[in-house]
C-alpha cells in the first residue's frame, strides 16, 4: 500500500533533474539557472557539455557481451516532479534474478539488471553534488521500470575513470530532501541571498551572482539595525 502522504507531482509542476547537482552546490546558483532563467559558460561548462554530446548519442546504442548500453535515455519520476535524461543507462543480463532487480527487454533474452552512469569532466567532487543527481536519475528509473537499482557508475573525464555510488538510505534521503527544497523554491519564485564560500570562485555564474556585493548589503543591514539598538540617531 503507498503511503497516503506521498506527492506526486503533474505535469506542469517538473523540473528538471539534472538541476539538483546546482542545489546541492548552492540554492542560489539553482534559483538563478532555473528561476531566473540566468546562465553563463566557463571552460568547465563548456567542457562539459562536449563530454556529454558524446555520451547522449541516442543513435549509438550498443550490446556488449552481456552489457547493453542505451544513451540519452528519457528520464520522468511523478514522485520527484522531475524529468530530464540518463547520460548513459547500462543493463547488465545476469543469471540468477532476485523479485524486482532485473527487468527483461525487448528482443534480448534474460534478464538485465539497471545501471544509470552519469559522465563529469574533472575529478571526483568533495560535495555530494554529482552523487545525488545520479541517484536521482536511479529513483526516476525505479519508477519507470519498476525495479530496484542499487548502484550506478560516475564517469570523471580528468581520470578517466568510474566511481561506484552506492544507493544508500542517507543519499535517498539527501535527493529527496533537496528535490522538496526546489519545488518549494519555485513555488515562491524568490531567488536566495548569497552565502559566500570557497565554492564561488568554481561557479559560472559568479559575475551574475555577485556574491560579495549581496553579503555586503546584508551587512550594512545588521550595521543599521544595530546602530538603531545602541540609540544612535542621525544629525
């Protein structure tokens, strides 16, 4: 029995899943990309994108031994109230099934076993960031296939190298959590004040954002009402 408390969202309420990596790095930076409508281009972002043009290639599907591959696969989950594209989606054929772990296909014999890999330029990230937006891709299958996926793959272009991302409760819960957090964002349609950090000078929209202006600004609002507590008066 489903839970009477769960959402699901309708059509017009989506966004977009791969904006949950821009919240999980800053809502500010999500509020500006997807409310605003605001987006600038660095050497990273356009390195990245090259990297995923290559990936989401729908017309290079393949099967590999006992792998199929499927680019640029359609992404939609009523539970998140997202809907976006897996870079890459791997099924594995396996030989023993367990209830709800493995799926069949068409035109292919056995039974696959669902991965989601997600393809990112540089180095593995300190933040959380790249982790959720592959297991939000992961739920969003579930939901489309009706089957349990543990585990996906993170594909960094730097080192040239997978990272296995395991599907834990504690990360579930983190996309769940932030994917709330945007819907109510939008719902408001109010952009956040900065929270300056270390993470501003990896941003493509720092010159958009102006972070040191908007913590300036709210600095002079604590310097007046404090000077309002102390009774200073203007001449």
């Amino acid at each position: 029995m489903k839970n009477k408390m769960e959402r699901f969202y309708s059509d017009e309420d989506y966004l977009l899943l791969s904006g949950i990596q821009h919240m999980a790095f800053c809502e500010r930076q999500w509020a500006l990309i997807h409310i605003e409508q605001a987006w600038a281009e660095n050497v990273r972002t356009i390195e990245g994108k090259y990297l995923h043009e290559r990936a989401d290639d729908s017309f290079e599907d393949e099967t590999r031994k006992d792998i199929r591959v499927v680019r640029a696969m359609p992404l939609l989950s009523h539970k998140l109230g997202f809907r976006g594209v897996a870079d890459v989606v791997e099924f594995h054929r396996i030989e023993e099934v367990s209830e709800g772990v493995a799926i069949r296909l068409k035109s292919r014999k056995g039974w696959w076993r669902p991965y989601p890999v997600e393809y990112k330029r540089g180095r593995p990230k300190r933040d959380d960031r790249d982790a959720v937006q592959l297991c939000a891709q992961a739920m969003a299958l579930e939901e489309m296939l009706t089957v349990a996926i543990d585990s996906g793959f993170l594909y960094y272009g730097q080192i040239r190298r997978r990272e296995h991302i395991v599907f834990d409760k504690a990360l579930r819960d983190r996309v769940d959590e932030l994917s709330k957090k945007m819907h109510e964002m939008m719902d408001k349609g109010k952009t956040p004040k900065a929270a300056k950090g270390k993470h501003c000078s990896l941003c493509s929209l720092k010159e958009i954002c102006q972070p040191k202006l908007t913590i300036r600004h709210r600095s002079v609002e604590k310097y007046l009402a404090r000077m309002v507590d102390l009774g200073v008066k203007d001449y």
